[in-house]
C-alpha cells in the first residue's frame, strides 16, 4: 500500500494535491497529483534509495511548498520544494545533529510576506520566521517542558502573529508578536 497522506494529509497548492506516499521502491516521499493518473509524480526523493523522508507538516507559500522531512542525516527539519522551478532544499538544520526540529508541526501562517512556523531547536518549541534568511521570534528558555511549554496556534490577525505558549511563570496564554 502507497498510504497517500499518512503522515502529512493533503494540501492543495499552485493547482496540485501535495501529500506523502510510498511507492514500494523509494519508501515514503513528497508526492503531487493534478488529479490525472498521468499527472500523479514523486516531487523529490529526499532519502535516497528505499530509506523514507516522511515527509509532514506540508504548507504552501510562494511558489514553494514547505514542510518537514528527514534525509537521513539530519533528523526531521525545515525544506521547500518550489514547484516553478522542480528544486527541493533543506534550508535549516534547526535541531542540529540527528534530533528533530517537526517544523510547521504545530503551525505555519504569514505576516508581511514572512512566513512563520513553529519548530524545536533542542530546547523546546519556538516561532520561527523565514524570509532570506531563519531566526527565532520568540524564546522562552532552554527550561521549557516540552510538554507544557510548547508553543501552539500560529495564526495572523491585526498585524500580528498570534500563539499559545507557556513561559513557565504565567501558565497557558495567548501571545502575539509583530514579527
């Protein structure tokens, strides 16, 4: 079984549905289809070989759709895929070593043509935001729960980014940033 969508679901971006799958040769990797048995592709094969990327957290923006997924090496960390030019690429190694940073696992929005997400750098769930280049927007310690303190929710509204997150002192509460 190919198991379309087990990890990510499905995305519809650029006019294609964006989802995982495994074709039984290359194991689990980014996949699209414009609806045709034709037009059903694999975009990239992140793990090269049988190994699987498992792609997830799929989110379009740009001309690019972007997501978490393991080469291998890296653990699960921040890529894009832009579907203009065909070119996929890791663009940080946020948890560095084989940890996982889950980028976009608890949420993608954009504010001022920057998109943000949520990802783990090792010491617990951040917003993250990216245009030329990464940076961390919010920081509440390398003491941070992973179970409490994790930050939630990304949403843009009124010209901010709006969260959840416990900073250890307060609780659960809402938190914006205007990036």
């Amino acid at each position: 079984e190919s198991l379309p969508g087990w990890s990510t679901g499905f995305t519809v971006w650029r006019g294609l549905l964006w989802f995982d799958a495994d074709d039984g040769i290359n194991g689990r990797e980014l996949w699209y289809s414009d609806g045709t048995t034709e037009g059903t592709k694999m975009a990239v094969d992140i793990c090269p070989e049988s190994c699987s990327s498992t792609p997830s957290n799929i989110y379009g923006y740009g001309d690019s759709v972007w997501f978490s997924a393991d080469d291998g090496n890296n653990g699960s960390e921040l890529w894009s895929f832009n579907v203009m030019t065909g070119i996929s690429k890791m663009l940080a190694d946020i948890c560095s070593g084989p940890c996982s940073s889950e980028s976009g696992a608890n949420g993608w929005t954009v504010l001022n043509d920057e998109l943000f997400f949520t990802a783990d750098d090792g010491g617990g769930t951040e917003v993250w935001a990216y245009s030329d280049g990464l940076r961390m927007v919010s920081d509440f310690g390398e003491e941070i729960d992973p179970g409490t303190g994790m930050v939630t929710g990304l949403l843009t509204f009124e010209g901010r980014v709006w969260f959840d997150a416990d900073d250890q002192q307060n609780g659960r509460e809402m938190w914006h940033s205007d990036g």
